[in-house]
C-alpha cells in the first residue's frame, strides 16, 4: 500500500506533462485555441477517471467541479492559458496533499 502514493505521484506528473504538451501545441504551433480547449477537456475527462482510479472518487470529483471563471477579455489565448493553468495549479495541489 506505501506505493499507492507513488504511483499516483507518477500517474498526476504524467497528466501535467500532457496538459504541459497540449499547451504549448496550442500556443506556439497550431495557434488554434478552440482544438486545444476542446482537447484540454477530453484530458480533463481522463484524468479525472484516472484519479477516481488510482486515488479515489471525491479527489476526482474536485477536478470535475474545476472550471474557470468569467473572462472580460478578447484574448483567447489568455483565457486560454489561465483555464490550463487553473487545472495545472489543481494538479499540484493534489501532488502536494499526497
């Protein structure tokens, strides 16, 4: 059972190194903010399921209820980044509590 915590440190650290991937995709090479968000919350899809799986459900539920909040401005990247950085900073947070 004392290897749950490293698997699950693994598994979370992997699903940054995507998040990570599908960020900077968006970003420096497609320039298409509308493909990457929608890929960002198939992410979010699986990571949550992996969580349920290799933590527990309430822990996955948490990352479920994470959305951004209201946006004032025109910028989609920004807003795009800040919703990224909002489920990355999550991530941490639960690597943090393991």
């Amino acid at each position: 059972m004392s290897d749950q915590p490293n698997t699950a440190q693994a598994m979370l650290q992997k699903q940054l190194q995507e998040l990570d991937a599908i960020e900077k995709e968006a970003v420096t090479q497609s320039m298409n903010t509308v493909g990457a968000t929608e890929l960002v919350h198939k992410w979010k899809a699986r990571t949550a399921a992996l969580i349920a799986q290799q933590i527990n459900p309430p822990a996955a539920q948490q990352l479920a209820a994470v959305k951004p909040g209201p946006s004032f401005t025109n910028d989609l990247f920004e807003e795009f980044s800040d919703e990224v950085e909002l489920y990355r900073a999550h991530l941490r947070a639960l690597m943090k509590s393991l």
